[in-house]
C-alpha cells in the first residue's frame, strides 16, 4: 500500500476529501453543462458566489460575477437559485 491510499484511509489525512480540494484539482473538465450569466437580467444580488460548492464564481470590479471553468463542475445549482433566471446551463461543447 501507498502513502497516498494510506493516507486517504484515513480520512481526517486525505487531501482529496477536505474542503476545498477543488482549488489544487482544477475539476471542471469533466462538466457536461456550463452556466452561462445574462448579464441583461443579472441584479448582482450575489446569490450565485454564495452558493457555489467549488468557489467558482469570483466578483468582477463592476458588481457582476464571472465563472472559473477550470474549477466549475457545472452543478447548476448557481442557476437554480438565481432569482432573476440570469444564468443559463448550456451544453458543454467538447
């Protein structure tokens, strides 16, 4: 046995099941959907950031928000709970 199957034995240790791993794994390129904002119905409310498991949504200098599809693993739930329907799950082209 590893270190590494070790260590993820044990899962207090294991790098991969503590939050926040999504920033040293680079996830999103594995998504099938990609959200895309409307920025004619974003109300920069910020619901999305807040919600967003992978920390992938980062706030521009101008109030609106824009996606790090490296990090994005295209959950959706960003969309779903926008109250304005400003962002749109679209089919990730390979």
């Amino acid at each position: 046995m590893t270190n590494k199957e070790e260590e993820c034995l044990n899962i207090s240790r294991c790098r991969v099941c503590k939050p926040g791993s999504t920033l040293i794994n680079k996830t999103g390129g594995w998504r099938n959907f990609r959200p895309v904002y409307i920025y004619e119905k974003c109300t920069k409310c910020g619901i999305c950031h807040i919600v967003c498991p992978d920390m992938s949504i980062k706030p521009r200098e101008d109030g609106f928000f824009e996606y790090d599809y490296d990090y994005c693993k295209g959950c959706g739930i960003c969309a779903n709970e926008c109250p304005a329907d400003a962002i749109e799950m679209i089919l990730e082209e390979k």
